[in-house]
C-alpha cells in the first residue's frame, strides 16, 4: 500500500513539474508579427517614409540654394537702385529730377520691377533665413543716421521711388538732409548684408515642419569666410 501510494505521489509531481516547465502558447499577434509578409510590410513602409523624407530633404536643399541666390540678387539689384537715389539727393535741383531717374538695373529680369517690389521680394525671402548667428555683425554707418518719425512719413518714400506729389521744391533741402541720413543707414545694411555667407540648414526638424507645410528658415548665415 505504501508502495502504491508513494507512486502515486511520484507521477503527481511529474505531473506538476511538466505542466509547469510546460510553455504557454504565444497569443495569435505574434506569429502575425513574425510572418514574412508582416516583416515585408514593415520594410516597405519603413523604406517609403525614408524615400520621403529623402525627397523632402532634396528640395529643401534645392529652394536653400534657389532663394540665396535670389536674396543676393535682390541685395544686388536694390542697391544699385539706392546708388543711383543717392546720386540725385548730391545734384537734385528740384522733386522732378527724384521723379524722373532712369533706375540702371542689374539683371535683366528685374528691369521692369520698381525698387518697392524688389525690396518686398527680398523681405519675404528674409522670411526663411535665420540671421540670428549673426545677429552680433554690427552696421558700420559712417555718419547720421537719424530722422524723425514726421521726416519718415513725409519723405521716406524718396528712397524707395516714390515721391508724393504735394512735395514743393522749397522743401527739397529739407528732404535732402533727410535722405542723406536714411540712405546712409540703408548703405551700412548693404555692407553688413554683403558680409554674410548664407547656406541650407535642412535638419530633420526643418524638413519636417515643410513638411507638415510651415515656413521654417531653412538658410543660415556666418561670416562670409572671404573676411
């Protein structure tokens, strides 16, 4: 009886240590997981958003290089524009002499563009630079560079090339003394403009965000390396 007994006990801890040692089963998502298909569709998708972003990256390179160029050109342009204002503020005898300059152009394709236009189109360019890393460049005016809020309204369109029509040539030494200060402003901005490198900066975040279709800076600048 002890014998039978003490077998029975034995196959009952057999019993117990095999269901123990005995492995559930795996729930149904892993074998799909495991699948061959699963894993094809994983590198498909993984290869699509690189292919993407790779693409997105491209571009982001492409319009970096399309508005530099362009944002150099508009300097360029604008300030050959500015040059021949400040030519006439030095030998003006009256408002007509502003009226009537024949603005010189640079590149052909802006010739039929006002300097206002010009200088519009390279602000919305300036939309996408980041000019922080270089925030510390300073301007190098070379005398006064300050006018009144009164002298702004009244004359200020001189310098983009349009002159009011209720200006008197009384008032044209007023507005001489004026634009001699405010183009000398303008000059400094050139020259601090002119000394500024600008090249694509497309990180991943950048990428992303023109992606997602916000208009995030995708040119920095530095120190021209020819300083």
């Amino acid at each position: 009886m002890s014998d039978l007994l003490r077998e029975r006990r034995d196959q009952e801890f057999q019993r117990r240590v095999l269901a123990a040692l005995e492995r559930p089963k795996p729930p149904k998502w892993t074998a799909v997981v495991n699948s061959r298909l699963f894993s094809v569709l994983v590198l498909g998708l993984i290869g699509a958003i690189g292919s993407f972003y790779f693409t997105n990256y491209q571009k982001c390179l492409a319009d970096a290089e399309r508005l530099s160029e362009s944002w150099y050109r508009l300097t360029r342009e604008a300030m050959t524009r500015h040059d021949a204002i400040a030519w006439t503020v030095a030998n003006a005898s009256s408002f007509d002499d502003f009226r009537n300059i024949k603005y010189p152009s640079v590149y052909s394709e802006m010739k039929d563009k006002s300097l206002w236009e010009i200088l519009r189109e390279k602000r919305q360019i300036a939309r996408r630079i980041d000019f922080k890393p270089t925030s510390s460049l300073k301007m190098s005016a070379t005398g006064d560079m300050r006018y009144s809020a009164d002298e702004l309204e009244k004359y200020g369109g001189i310098a983009v090339g349009n002159v009011r029509h209720d200006l008197k040539d009384d008032e044209l030494e007023s507005a001489r003394s004026f634009l001699m200060r405010y183009l000398n402003g303008v000059f400094a901005e050139y020259r601090r403009e002119m000394r500024l490198w600008l090249h694509p900066r497309c990180t991943f975040t950048t990428v992303a965000k023109s992606i997602a279709g916000y208009q995030a800076p995708i040119i920095t600048t530095s120190l021209n390396p020819a300083e």
